[in-house]
C-alpha cells in the first residue's frame, strides 16, 4: 500500500470513530476514559497537536469544536452528564499511575 493509500484510509477511520462517536452521545466522556483512557477531548487535542505539528496555529478550543462539530461548551450542556461518585471512584483508580 503507498503512503497516500495509507493516510487517505486512517483519516476515513478518524472521520468515521468521530461520527460514531458524536452518534453516540450517550456514552459519556468519564466512561470512555474509565474503560478505554481517552475520550472525545483526548481525540480533539491528539487532533490540535498534529495541526500544531504541521505548524497550523490550532488552540484547544478550536480543535474541540472541529472534534465535536460544535463549540465544547455547547455540546457539553447538550449531552454531558454529572459524573456519579462511582464513575470519580473508577476515574480516580484507573488514572492513579497517570501523572
């Protein structure tokens, strides 16, 4: 496979897990990070430093609204819920070596 073949696939899968991913709003950001160790904001600021990378001048703001397809603060208030004591406890476990 070339290169360019390479990157065109990668990215159709980053668009595709983001689709997904804003689809499915009812998994929530904490559970992500619980289960897997990243979530939406993990993917939106893994997306600001390759622009950065690439010396696109790109802040966390922008890059979150690129991720979510919309400003953080609206999809946050749409879609995010208060995180349970037992979602902070799992959180707070599974990030104890992180840091």
């Amino acid at each position: 496979m070339d290169k360019q073949t390479e990157i065109e696939l990668e990215a159709a899968a980053f668009r595709r897990l983001r689709d997904h991913l804003n689809k499915r709003s009812d998994a929530q950001n904490i559970d992500m990070m619980n289960l897997a160790g990243f979530c939406r904001n993990c993917l939106s600021r893994w997306y600001q430093e390759a622009a950065n990378a690439q010396g696109i001048e790109m802040d966390k703001d922008a890059s979150r609204e690129a991720f979510y397809g919309m400003p953080y603060t609206e999809w946050r208030d749409k879609h995010q819920t208060e995180a349970t004591e037992e979602q902070k406890a799992a959180f707070a476990i599974s990030h104890a070596n992180h840091g």
